[in-house]
C-alpha cells in the first residue's frame, strides 16, 4: 500500500514538472468554464464577450425547437440512454434519427455514435487492420491519427491536399490487403477544404477506397449542406462519409452513413460503438428536429453564408489571405490567424479578451510548431456589426504583435 502511495506520488511530480515546463513555453491548456451562453455572447469571468471559437455554425445548439425536442424526450424517455446500443440503449428516436441522416445524405443507411471521435475510431477500424494500408492526409484531425493507429493497419501520410503525391504513393505501393485514402472535408484548424473529386478519382484509379470526415462540411457546405460531396458533385456511394451533430447541428454525436452491408459490418465489428453507452436520447432527438429546421429554415444557411463572405473580405483586405491557406477563395467558416510562436497567440487571444473578444489561442500539439494561431469560426447568428468589430480588432493585433501573420 504504502509502495503504491509512493508510485503515485513519482508520478504527480513527474505531472508537475512536465506541465511547468509546458508552462514556460506557454503550451499549458486549462479550462474556463462559461457562466452563460447566449447567442453569439458568452459571459466569462465576470465580462460580456462575442464568441468566435464555436462549431455551432448555424447557431442551432440554442434553438428553442431543439430544446423542446430534448427536454421533451428526457421526460419521456430519460436522460442517459441507460445501456449500449446492442442491450436496451438503441430507442426508436435512434432508428429515426439514423433513417433522417441516410435519407439526407442520399445513402442507404446511417449509424450513430456518442461522438464524432469515437465514429472515427469505430468506422475506421472496422474498415482497416493488420495488411491493410491507411494514406492520411498529413493534417488530419487527431482523432483520425489515433483511428488510424488503433486499426494497426500500415500508415503512409500524404502532403495536405497533394492528390498528385497520393497518386505516386498508391502506385509505389505493393497491393496487399484493402486500402483507405483517409482526408476531411473541411481541415478543422485550416478551414481549407480537400480536392474531394481529385482524390476520390486518384483512389479509384488505385483501387482505394475513401473515408471522408465532413465534420465541419456537413449541413454547411454545398447547394443544400450535403456538404463536401455536394460541394464536389461526388455521388455519396464513391465514399464512406462520416460527420458530427456536435458542430453545425448544434447537438453532440458523431455518424457514418453507407450502404447497408457496410452498416451492419460497422455494427458488428466497432468497438467504439458496441461497448459504450448509446448517444443520449434527448441529444438524439435535438439532432433529428435540427435536421428538419435546415430543411424548413433556410436562412440559418443563408446568415452564415453572408457572414462567412463578410469575414473573408475583412480577411483578405487585412493581406491575412496571404498565409498559405486559401481563405479568400475557401467556403468554410474556419479562418485561420496564423501568429507563430505560442506566446505571440497567446498574447493576441489575451488582447482580444479586453476588447470583448473570446477567441483562446490554438497551440501546438494541436496545430504545427510555429503555427500556433487565433481560429476563428464565424456562425449563422453572428451580427454584420459583430463580423466588423473583429476585423478591427484583428487589424490592432496584427499590428501590435510584429512578426508577420
Ligand atoms: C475533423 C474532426 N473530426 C472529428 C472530430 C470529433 O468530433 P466530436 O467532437 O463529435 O467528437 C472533430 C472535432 O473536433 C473534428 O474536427
């Protein structure tokens, strides 16, 4: 007992050291607890600030339609789902729930998880293992890093959005087992989008199959927020889709959709699914009556449409377009301020906060060394005023922290 005292004691010194040391290259992460929400505004530590670090793309998470829908399934269903989804976890708000997201996106099934980073660990290593090869996209989301490692499948990364490199490599590569091109629809930290259509004919050219994470395309990008594929004119069944409902649904979960078989195999053979407990059923509702608001409510799309337009003229104006990724031309909502150095962001963030700002550094690991950055996410239920303001003050950070954005 008191040896394993002492073990534990080790390694909280060992904690302490090495979170000083992230500390003084100003890399600790800490959380700020919000005391409200409301709309675009966040009360925290005491002020009043315009938020510009949410997925909540089309300002659904507050919407009184999604809340009547949860807090009406709590009361009649409960709040925890009580058990996986194999036992007694699946509902029949699940069911509909997976036929409206097949149904949208245009495939013959869906399958739902508690969460985006655990559809990618469940999808991905049902679709890969030993003998199999991955081909990563080298800016890939952790989540989809960590999937990719966990399948034990063999792992080859391609430079960002390079279709020709990908090309090459899937040529010099012996054919032995299955293999997935793995890339995002919209890059989480970049807001840049993948050539979907380039990639999707390169992998079919090599007999590779595609797995598309759209967690920040889906409901957002495209003629109706089919997302990436949409925007691409790429039929849903030339790749395995997977999104969230934690982002421009406003909700929490993450799925897949495919042909059924696909499914079933899913179902079957991801342990990310089969032994945590079902999504909650009041989150599972919210998300199923969101889908019905994108379709009956145009003019979420629309406000963030025109404020995204907003945000990258104010961006390429302010020469922020300049920094290698395409954010004048790019349709996300995500843009990045690249400032360099952790400190240099982290004093920005610090800046922006007094002005009524809330915009937290991101830093490495998160992003690469020396591109540590403000990401800022415009939303549907931003103000043109609000979109404004920023500017201004991103003009003042740019000009008071010297070092070239
Ligand atoms: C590209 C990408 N994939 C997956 C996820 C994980 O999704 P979730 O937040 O629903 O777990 C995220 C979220 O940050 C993401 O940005």
């Amino acid at each position: 007992m008191a040896r394993s005292r002492s073990a534990l004691r080790s390694f909280l010194v060992d904690c302490e050291k090495a979170l000083a040391e992230r500390d003084a290259r100003g890399l600790r992460r800490e959380l700020t607890p919000l005391d409200s929400v409301a709309g675009p505004l966040v009360r925290v530590g005491g002020a009043t600030c315009v938020n510009w670090s949410s997925n909540d793309y089309l300002g659904l998470s507050q919407h009184p339609r999604l809340a009547h829908a949860a807090s009406e399934a709590a009361h009649r269903w409960g709040v925890g789902a009580r058990a996986s989804r194999l036992l007694s976890g699946s509902t029949q708000i699940h069911a509909d729930l997976e036929r409206a997201l097949a149904a949208w996106f245009r495939a013959p099934a869906a399958l739902v998880f508690s969460s985006g980073y655990l559809a990618n660990l469940g999808v991905l290593g049902s679709l890969a293992g030993p003998g199999d090869m991955i081909f990563l996209d080298r800016l890939c989301h952790a989540s989809l890093v960590e999937a990719s490692r966990l399948s034990r499948a063999t792992l080859r990364v391609f430079s960002h959005n390079d279709a020709q490199q990908l090309a090459t490599l899937l040529r010099r590569t012996p054919v032995r087992g299955r293999r997935i091109v793995v890339t995002e629809g919209v890059f989480s930290m970049d807001g840049d989008c993948a050539p979907v259509r380039e990639l999707v004919a390169v992998a079919e050219r090599h007999n590779a199959l595609v797995y598309l994470d759209d967690a920040h395309g889906a409901f957002v990008r495209g003629k109706t927020g089919r997302g990436s594929p949409e925007e691409a004119k790429v039929p849903a069944d030339r790749l395995v889709y997977m999104a969230t409902l934690g982002k421009a649904l406003g909700c929490q979960g993450g799925f897949v959709v495919g042909p059924q078989s696909l499914i079933d195999w899913i179902t079957n053979q991801a342990k990310a699914f089969i032994y945590a407990t079902a999504l909650a059923v009041p989150v599972a509702a919210a998300a199923r009556e969101a889908l019905l608001v994108l379709q009956q409510e145009p003019r979420h799309r629309l406000a963030l449409q025109r404020n995204t337009r907003r945000l990258r003229s104010h961006l390429s104006r302010l020469k922020i377009s300049a920094l290698g990724s395409s954010l004048a031309r790019s349709s996300s909502p995500i843009a990045p301020v690249r400032l360099g150095g952790a400190a240099r962001a982290l004093a920005a963030a610090r800046y922006l906060r007094k002005q009524g700002i809330w915009c937290p550094a991101v830093r490495p690991p998160t992003v690469p060394q020396g591109t540590s950055r403000l990401r800022i996410s415009v939303t549907a239920a931003h103000t043109l005023e609000q979109v404004d303001d920023l500017a201004r003050a991103l003009q003042m950070v740019l000009s008071m922290t010297p070092g070239g954005a």
